[in-house]
C-alpha cells in the first residue's frame, strides 16, 4: 500500500510540473510590452527554455524567429543569435514547493546568469512567474502562456524532441 502511495504522490507531482512546459510570452519590465517569446521544454528529468521568438521594439509583431534569426547577443561568450539561444537551465522540480528551483536563467542582453525560481499560481493558470536573483536578492517577472495557434505558421509545428541543451557562458 505504502509503494502504491508512492507512486500517485510521485505521479502527481510529475503531472504538476508537466503541464508548465509549453510557449510564454515574455514582457518588457520597463515599457509593458512584449519582448520574446520561450519555449519551455523537457531536458531530462528537468525543464530548459529557449527564446523562439523576439518581438519588435514597439512590441506589436514578432521580428525574428528561431528559424530566421537576426539579433545577436553581444555580451554572451560567442555571441550567439538571441532566438534560438537557451536562456533557462537545470530547473529541477520540487513538489514540496510547487515550482521549479535550482537552475539558472541568463539575462541574454548582459550575459548575466542568475538563480532561478518557477512557479504558476493556482489561481492564475495562463500567468508564469519567473525569478532570477542572487541570494535573496532578484526580480520575478510575469510570463503570459501562449498557444501554438497564436505563434507564426514557422513556430506552430515546432520539432523539440532533438533539443539538447546549449548553455552560452
């Protein structure tokens, strides 16, 4: 009984974190308005993002894409394009605390690697609360859920399953 219990405790967790993977629009903290937009992805037993799109700088429409991309991330070591580059890594699942810790998210502007915290509140499903910060020190951001059908055609059929994680230092 004990094994069984387990089990379903164990599964139900898994179901929890399953469901954050998906599209998030990310938005600017200054101006209100869209920056990018992440694809949280499965990378073994953790949770990974990369940028698959990146907004214009009004906010109103997607410029470049993880298939066509422009932008290039200056201060990170090799200066790789902005969409297609990982952003988060090594999330790890905590039941206990409902939410993804022990990872990373780069600031891809600044280069800047900070700690991580993921979270969705019960009570706001379509919102995604991410913190970077250092010691007790950081700022969290609020992520909007995106559906595939909103994303450009190029982005709609997106192929994760081959994903490995890059991670520019």
């Amino acid at each position: 009984m004990k094994k069984i219990l387990f089990f379903l405790i164990i599964g139900i967790g898994a179901a929890d974190a399953a469901h954050l993977t998906g599209f998030y629009k990310t938005i600017d903290d200054k101006t209100n308005s869209p920056k990018s937009i992440v694809r949280l992805y499965e990378c073994g037993d953790n949770i990974c993002g990369r940028i698959v799109a990146i907004y214009d700088e009004a906010g109103t429409s997607i410029s470049e894409t993880i298939v066509a991309p422009v932008r290039v991330a200056e201060k990170v070591k090799g200066n790789p394009k902005m969409a297609g580059m990982d952003i988060i890594w090594d999330m790890k699942w905590d039941a206990k605390g409902n939410e993804y810790t022990g990872g990373k998210i780069m600031d891809p502007k600044s280069g800047s690697v900070y700690s991580s915290v993921i979270w969705q509140d019960k009570n706001e499903p379509g919102l995604l609360r991410v913190r970077g910060k250092v010691g007790p020190f950081g700022r969290t951001q609020v992520w909007h859920t995106v559906s595939s059908a909103d994303l450009p055609q190029n982005l709609q059929k997106l192929d994760i399953k081959n994903w490995q994680v890059v991670v520019a230092k």
